[in-house]
C-alpha cells in the first residue's frame, strides 16, 4: 500500500473515531510523516483470530481502539438481528484489568443498548469463565469480554461469544466478520439514556455467588476437603488481574488457607512486577515461587489477567519447587476425575474428554485406561466448546478437557477454560493424594511409568510488521512444497495438513481430517513423537510444539528423561533450520 493510500486511510478513521485520544495519535502520525508507523496502522484491519480481536492498543485500523470495538459490536448487532429477526435480544458484557478495558466495555455495552439489545454490564472487573457462566445463566444471545489474556500490557482484545456461553465459530465468526466489513453508521447511546429506558443493566453480587456456588458444585469430595483442608497452605497470585476475588473467596469458603502475594494482588494492567503476564511463564512466576518457599506452601497458583488459565508449582521432596506443565496439570486433573468417578461409583455411561491437537497424547492414554473416550480438537478452547456441543448431540457425557496452554474446563455451566475452577479442582486433588501418602510429582512419575514418559518443548519465532504474515506464510508453504522425510534423525511416518483437511503416510493414499480447515502442520515421527507448526491465531508468530514419549526401560525414568531430552534437542535443531533467512 503507499502512502497516498496510507494516508488515506488514516484520515478517514481520524473522521470515524469518536475518542479524542485516538484521533490525536493519528493525527500526529500524519503530520509528522512518519510513513513505517503509518503503514503498521493502516494496512490491514485488525482480524478476528483463534481469540477475536486482539492487538496493541492505539490509534489506526490495526490496533485496539474504540473505533474498532464499537465497529466490532456493531457487526454482531447487525447480525444478531438477522439470525434472530423478532426476537428480544440481549448481550453479557466482561472486562479485564488492562488498559481502556472498562472504557472498551462500556462503549461495547452503548453500542447494544443503542440497537436495541440489552446490555448485562458487569460493574468492575471479572474472570473470562465468569462472563460465559453469566450468559448462560442469564440466557443471552451473545456476550463480549474485552481481554488480551496472557499478552503483554500494550495489548488489548476482545472476545464474542455465542448464546451457549462458547466463542464463537463458523458460521458464526465469518457471518460476524462479513458483517462488520460492511457497517457504515456506528450507532450509540448516552449511559444515562440506556439505564432510563432499561437497556443497559448493571449486574450485582448475585451473579458472583452463583458463580462461586456453581464451582463449589462441581467439587467431587467436600468431605475430604472439610477434613483435611486447614492442613493445605496455598500461595497464590492473580498476577495483576481478575483472579484474586473469587479465587480467595472459593479458597476461603472451603476452608483453604491462602497467602496471596501482596504486590501482585491488585489488578494493575502495567503488570509492574512481571514482564509477561503469563502463568505458562517461569519469570512470571517467580515473586508467587519464593512466597511458596518462605511460607512452606504445599502448592502455589497463578491465574493470568483474566483467570482463565492456571499455572501450578510443587515441591519436591527437598522444598524446592517444580513447574508443572499445562499437560501435566491436565493429564493429572483427567486421571483424579476419572479415578474418582470410578473410586465413587459415579462414572457416566459414555465418559469423555476433549484435548486440542497440540495437547499431550498421555491425556488420550490416561482416558483409554479408565475406558474413556478421548476426542482431538483445533487449537482454541472455542473448538472444544463446539465439541462439547457434539458430545451433547451425540449423547457423549462430558467430564473434562484441557489444552497445553494452560488452559482447564472442569464443569459443563461454562464453555471456555476457567483458571478458578480448575484452582479449586487442584487443590482438591492435592488433598486426595496428601491423604493417600503421594504428592502431584509421586502421582506424576506413576502415570508417565504406565503410559511411557511424556515431554514436550515449544519455542515461537515472532515476524512483526507489515511483511510479517507474508514471511510466515512463506514458512508454511515451503514446508507443503518439501515434506520432510526425517526431523531429528527421526522418520516421519504421518502427516497432517490441516488447511487442506488431509493426513496421509508417506507413500500412501490421503484421508480426511475431519475437522476445520485451519493453517496447522503436523508430522508423527517414528518414535511417535508428534510435531506441530502453526502461526500463532493471536500474535504475529509462528509456533512449535514438540511432544516426545519415550518408553520406560530398565534404566526407569531418569534415562527415559535424559532420551527424551536427546530427542526434543535434535528435533528443535532441525525446526530452528526453517527459520533462517
């Protein structure tokens, strides 16, 4: 694009955005001529992705502004109204603790409430899982979170979702999108107006409780808890965001003692004490971990900014504390609720789970072996909601899914990951396995001793700018156009191509996928190993995922770790390679 076309662009939206702040950002970009910062704003419009919107807040078609969130729900207003022409609609609106959150959703909940739809606002921050509770609890069409999750603090997002509570997915998104594409008039309305005529009401406490109550429900032994709970020592921190209410409230409910790091607990969307808030993060980590050492915790948590990913540490059997991976924790969480439903007489009669296709393939062992059903999904918890509505049709029962991000969904009343649910499903499980003389890691070693030792490894490759998607996509296509036979000095024996829908065996006839179509490489290597490449839904990178089993032999576990290490080392060599200029 030039910049006669750059520029252009930049004055129309200086003459569509209502927000003052904004305005004056691009209108400075223009008078300064500052082409390379022009061409980063305007030359593309910010996209759906695996999240919905998401990206760094600022004025320009390509960044986080109000412009583009009242643009966004204007779109699904359009929508909505075509989907469900006389119907009395209404929408569930949820923010974060970042940057112009509450400003993005409040202008989200007066553009509904100027379209007639009625806008359930939460009056200050909330968990992601708690916004989906609430519109289904409250029976609404739609809902809208405004978060960036995890991504660092110059970043914001937005997040729709669909009447059971789930992200939405095609049709819906595309429908959403094309309907965005072509809105002309923003229509709004003054708060005062829209509380007067009953078109934007302000939650109370009420939804909290019920939300709190419903994840106490799904708890599988209050009377161990009851018992043994003043024994268990938790640290926990909310890294700055909406986890610290009603983590701590759950926690204290059910009679678990909580130290929250102090200079964590507050939400702040600087994030001062971290640079990325991100569980999945060691570094983020590291305040909650020395907290965990002074206090003698038994485990420490850390939900991200909108709570809906968990991240977990335990100590070892000399204190110092070990990072349990996001397919460690789901592989532990799948096992306690299998054998517990088993242990209590209460396993369903077609039991299942749903893991995404770069989640661990232990989770599919671990499932297997209770007689459970382990179905694959895209990557996004917004596919396994869509499978969960399968399951519904089918006449599966539901009982757990999980995918590596870090990301956990114990109970059916909601349809995104939930970080408190998960919080509390933890520490229940701790409990459980204290009382039978085990830790999380004994439990940990027992499953990898049964179904082979499991590891994984995944490392990113960020490509920003204007020629970024064009770089990745070059990546991805050189890999179509030149299989490789080996990565590793492994053989591949299967591969996965998920933008055409096809998997084959070198030398064998293709078959379908049979999910969506989605820019995903997958190859299984001869060890089993599976490696995943993608770029990323939600961020300018292309990613890596390596997961290695690797058999338990006479040597025990220690040599399956130093194999397996061997392994993922010669693998991420071989993947770095594509990566070069």
């Amino acid at each position: 694009m030039n910049l006669e076309a750059l520029e252009q662009r930049a004055r129309e939206y200086i003459a569509r955005e209502r927000d003052r702040r904004f305005r004056e950002e691009v209108e400075a970009l223009l008078a300064s001529g500052d082409s390379k910062e022009l061409e980063d704003r305007f030359y593309r419009d910010l996209e759906f992705g695996t999240g919905g919107l998401r990206g760094l807040i600022g004025g320009g078609y390509n960044r986080m502004n109000s412009f583009v969130v009242t643009r966004a729900t204007q779109g699904l207003c359009d929508y909505l109204k075509e989907q469900f022409p006389s119907k009395a609609l209404s929408a569930c609106i949820a923010y974060d603790s970042r940057r112009r959150s509450a400003d993005f959703a409040l202008a989200t909940a007066l553009v509904f409430a100027a379209n007639g739809v009625k806008a359930y606002l939460f009056p200050s921050l909330r968990p992601t899982p708690e916004l989906s509770y609430a519109i289904r609890k409250l029976g609404a069409d739609t809902g809208v979170v405004v978060t960036a999750s995890h991504n660092p603090p110059a970043y914001n997002g937005y997040k729709a979702y669909w009447n059971d509570g789930a992200q939405v997915v095609p049709p819906h998104d595309e429908g959403i999108i094309a309907k965005v594409g072509t809105v002309r008039e923003i229509r709004s309305i003054a708060k005062e107006d829209a509380l007067a005529a009953g078109l934007l009401v302000m939650l109370d406490g009420s939804m909290d409780d019920a939300y709190v109550d419903m994840v106490k429900s799904n708890l599988f032994r209050p009377a161990l808890i009851k018992e043994k709970a003043s024994g268990v020592k938790v640290v926990y921190t909310p890294l700055h965001g909406t986890g610290a209410m009603p983590f701590e409230r759950i926690m204290g409910e059910l009679g678990l003692p909580v130290v929250t790091v102090p200079e964590q607990r507050e939400p702040d969307g600087e994030f001062p004490t971290v640079a990325y808030p991100n569980p999945e993060e060691a570094a983020a980590l590291k305040m909650a971990l020395e907290l965990g050492k002074k206090e003698k915790a038994d485990v420490v948590m850390a939900t991200d900014p909108d709570a809906d990913r968990l991240g977990v540490a335990v100590p070892d059997k000399s204190g110092n504390f070990v990072l349990i991976t996001g397919n460690q924790l789901g592989s532990l969480h799948l096992d306690y609720i299998l054998l517990t439903l088993k242990e209590l007489g209460r396993m369903p009669p077609h039991p299942a789970c749903i893991k995404s296709i770069v989640t661990t393939d232990l989770q599919t062992a671990i499932a297997r072996s209770y007689g459970a059903e382990c179905r694959e999904c895209l990557t996004g918890f917004k596919w396994i909601a869509d499978l969960m509505r399968r399951f519904e049709r089918e006449g599966l029962d539901f009982v757990y899914a999980t995918e590596e991000s870090y990301g956990h969904l114990i109970e059916r009343e909601v349809r995104d990951k939930d970080g408190i649910s998960a919080a509390a499903l933890t520490a229940e499980m701790t409990l459980y396995w204290r009382s039978k003389g085990r830790s999380l890691l004994d439990r940990l070693d027992e499953l990898f001793l049964k179904h082979g030792f499991h590891e994984e490894k995944g490392f990113n490759k960020y490509f920003e700018g204007p020629s970024g998607m064009q770089i990745m996509s070059g990546i991805m296509e050189r890999y179509r156009n030149n299989q490789p036979e080996q990565i590793g000095g492994l053989s591949v024996i299967e591969i996965r191509d998920f933008k055409i829908g096809k998997t084959w065996k070198p030398g064998k006839p293709l078959s379908d996928i049979g999910m969506p179509e989605s820019d995903v490489l997958q190859w299984r290597l001869s060890d089993g190993t599976l490696v995943t490449v993608r770029p990323s839904g939600t961020e300018p990178k292309i990613k890596f995922y390596i997961l290695s089993r690797t058999e338990v032999g006479p040597g025990g576990l220690d040599a399956a770790r130093a194999t397996s290490g061997i392994k993922i080392a010669a693998v991420e060599t071989d993947l770095r390679k594509a990566l070069r200029p």
